[in-house]
C-alpha cells in the first residue's frame, strides 16, 4: 500500500512518539539511554498536551520512577519547522519547577525533540536540558526490521524531516498579529477565566482562530474563536474524538446553551458550535469591537455551561476511549 505523509504536523510527530513510548518497551529504554540520569528505573506515567495556566503547554510529559524511588519528569517540546514562542524553554522550566514544588516529582528534564536541520550542528540546546533529532529517532525504527506497525511511524519520520529540509516558514502578518494581540488584551480585560493560550508571538494571515483551554475543563476538550477568511466565523466546545458519538452527546449533555447551538462533527472532533456576527483578522479590532466583544460573550456563556456539565463531558470522553 501506498502511503502518502507529505505533509505532517507536531500532533502527528507526537503521536508517533507517544505511540512507540506506550507500545514499544524497547524505545523507552533506548530514549531513557539518551539521556543523563535515566539509567536505573522505568517510565510510569505519559500524558500528551499538558496544560499549566501560568507556563503554557508541554507537548509531551512523561514520569521516570528511579530504582530508588525518586520521580523524575521529563516535559517534551516538538518541533518540525515553527520558530519558537517567547520564552518557550524558560516557560518549560518554570512548569517543571512547579511540579517539583508541588511534590508531584523530585527532579524534571527538558528535551527538545525536532529534526537534525532544526537543531543546527551546534552543541546549543535552544535552552533545553536536552535534545534529540527525528533522525536518530528513525535510526531506531529503521532498526526494528520491517515490522508493518513501524511503517507508517516511519513515513511520518521521514515527511518531517524533508519539510524541515525545505524551509517552509509561514511569513508573519502584521495586521493578524496586531488583531489577535488587541483581542487577547480584550479577552484578559472582560473575561480573564477563559484562559486563552495565545501568548502574543507573531502570527501569518492563515492565522484565523483563538484557543482557549479553562483550567477546570477536561484535557480533551478546549474553546474556540474562529474566523475564516472564506466562510463564516463562529465559536465553539471542540470535545476530541467525539465525532461519532452525536446521539449520545446530545443525551449527556441535554439542554444546550441556546437555540443558536448545534451539536456538529468537526474533523474526528465533536463541537457545540454557534455561528456569529463576521469577523475578519485582517482588519483592526476597533473596526469591529462589538463584534469582538460579543463573540467573547458568547464564549463565556459557553463556558458556564460546560462547567455545569463537567461529568457528562468526562463521560462522553470515556466512550470515546473505549
């Protein structure tokens, strides 16, 4: 069978690592090998996408239980071809030292993971405790044999490691930037709770929504404000791996937050979605302020709503495990 990965993302790289981690002891011992301090225990826990409201996001966290007893965190950044969010490695650290502060682990470790051509030759880890290339991660697959479940891990592998090479990069939009700057600023201003992941870096013209991940929500599940170019803009409850499961949503989650929500599939995701008054990125927020302002009213409703609603949501992200 042809497959065709030519174009892959982080989530698709950190899919591959997260499934080689949890179904491949062998690549958990040979990544704790690559590493200073990893020596003696085994991996115990790993979680993708991890959420601290005051540092941001780790792409992958894993926890290392030393032969002793001690924990060690190790929090994962991957990157194909993205330039690097301000203060992204200090922002690592700080969640780490939290963590250790909180007693959920005795010590914690960076690493950078990304292709060869990302890293430089250099022997600069970008700020990172460590790092590690897709190429020697490829090594390792490639050495396995031809077994057919490493196959498509190895395309992914491979696809990324050419659209380093080309050089794509995404050019910064000053009108975007500056418009979803000033919305952040509004967000903060009116509705602080919703916890709006955007840390004010640049952003290109394809840059049309805003995500939002509130503290209490479950970690499948995050808020949106979109605003297509082509199309209409609207916000939204994205529930992962839901797509599917409409029926019994719509009878978990009963009533919804007014006649002008639906329940819609979006990709392998379901969402609770509204359409709302356009809104374009390309022009200045000023412009278009009360649009602005009620659309992050209607999040707000959206969100206390899903608040009321936390364990049907949790239950409904159950059935999609199973």
């Amino acid at each position: 069978m042809k497959i065709d990965c030519s174009a892959p993302c982080e989530r698709d790289l950190d899919l591959v690592l997260m499934d080689l981690l949890a179904g491949w002891e062998g690549f958990g011992r040979w990544l704790a090998s690559q590493l200073d301090g990893f020596e003696n225990g085994c991996w115990q826990s790993l979680a993708h996408s991890v959420v601290v409201a005051s540092s941001g996001e780790s792409d992958l966290e894993l926890s290392w239980q030393q032969t002793q007893g001690s924990i060690e965190r190790l929090l994962i950044e991957n990157k194909i071809d993205a330039s690097f969010m301000p203060r992204q490695a200090e922002r690592y650290r700080e969640r780490g030292q939290g963590y250790v502060d909180r007693g959920s682990c005795d010590r914690f470790r960076t690493l950078l993971v990304a292709p060869q051509a990302y890293l430089g030759e250099a022997p600069d880890c970008h700020g990172f405790d460590h790092t590690l290339s897709y190429e020697a991660v490829l090594g390792w697959v490639e050495r396995q044999g031809a077994a057919p479940e490493l196959r498509l891990k190895q395309e992914l592998l491979l696809a990324a490691i050419d659209k380093r090479r080309r050089g794509y990069q995404p050019l910064a939009d000053p009108e975007v930037t500056q418009f979803w700057r000033e919305c952040t600023a509004l967000t903060a201003l009116l509705h602080p709770q919703l916890c709006l992941r955007y840390d004010g870096s640049e952003r290109p013209r394809q840059a049309d929504a805003l995500e939002f991940r509130p503290s209490s929500f479950p970690s499948r599940t995050v808020l949106w404000l979109r605003a297509p170019s082509a199309g209409t803009s609207y916000v939204q409850l994205l529930i992962a791996g839901a797509a599917e499961r409409i029926t019994e949503a719509a009878a978990l989650l009963g009533e919804l937050p007014s006649e002008h929500f639906k329940l819609v599939a979006a990709g392998k995701s379901l969402a609770v979605r509204m359409d709302i008054e356009p809104i374009s990125v390309c022009l200045p927020l000023a412009d278009q302020r009360n649009a602005v302002v009620a659309a992050l009213e209607s999040l707000e409703h959206l969100h206390g709503w899903a608040l009321k609603r936390l364990d049907a949501l949790e239950a409904l992200l159950r059935q999609t495990s199973t």
